[in-house]
C-alpha cells in the first residue's frame, strides 16, 4: 500500500520583493505626507483658523499649525532616506495613530468637524477618512514587519 504524503508549499515572498513591497509603501506615505504638509503650510491661515475652532486643541492651535507640518516634513525626508526609512514609518504610524484618535475623538464630541486636509482627502466623509488613515496605519505596519522579516530571514 502506497502512501503519499502530499506537501503544502506556502506562499513566500522574495528578499528582493518585501525590499520593493517597503519601497513601495514608504512612497506612498510620503506622498500622502507631503502633499499634506505642503497644504497646510500653503494655507496656513486657513489651517489655524480651523485648529482654534477645536474646543480642545484650540488655545494651541498656533503651535500646532507649524509642528504638525514640519513633523509630517521630517518624517518625509527620514523616508527618504534608506538608512532612516524604517524609523520614518514609525514616525509616520504615530503621526497617524495620532490623527486617527483626533478624528475619533471629533466624531464622537464635535458639533462641527473641520478638515485641513487636502486633495481628494477632504472630499471623503469623516467614517471614510477614519478608514482611509487606518489603511495607511495598516501599510505603514505591513512595511515595518516585512522589513523585520527581511531581517530575520538574514540573520
């Protein structure tokens, strides 16, 4: 009686591939980042006003006005940078842990939701952008295992 033991063959993705995968995503939130900087320093006053209006964060709203656009710059040019890309998609997952709690926070306590986002971005409902920011989330952390796994693998 014969017996054949069938193997399972799993789905791996190359070194070469996850290197791409995480070259990939580090663009993609790179963009996002900077067209998102870019707005916010191109209309500035607009960004302000709309910060102020924010019950919470409104005695801060000058402050924040300029750290979160040159928070988003910097995690920009630590993206860029290869060596710094990976503590670039950390900064990038705080950075939008953070915008995603504000967006919780403002659905479930604001009258008003003001936006200062930009491009197609703005035209999304606030249950779509808070899904829209935890698909980035969850990019930014599919990048960061890939590269430990990358890691791992070469050890």
């Amino acid at each position: 009686m014969e017996t054949s033991i069938k193997h399972r063959t799993r789905f791996r993705l190359t070194d070469q591939t996850k290197e791409w995968m995480v070259y990939g995503i580090c663009l993609l939130c790179l963009a996002l980042f900077a067209s998102a900087a870019y707005g916010k320093i191109a209309d500035h006053e607009t960004f302000v006003k709309g910060l102020s209006k924010v019950s919470v964060i409104g005695g801060a709203a000058v402050y924040l006005a300029w750290f979160v656009p040159i928070a988003e710059i910097i995690v920009c040019v630590l993206l860029l940078v290869p060596a710094l890309s990976k503590w670039g998609l950390y900064g990038f997952t705080g950075l939008m842990t953070v915008f995603t709690g504000y967006i919780l926070s403002m659905l479930f306590w604001a009258k008003k939701l003001p936006c200062h986002c930009n491009l197609i971005i703005e035209k999304l409902s606030w249950g779509q952008h808070l899904w829209f920011n935890v698909g980035f989330i969850a990019l930014a952390v599919l990048a960061l295992w890939l590269g430990k796994a990358k890691q791992t693998l070469n050890k």
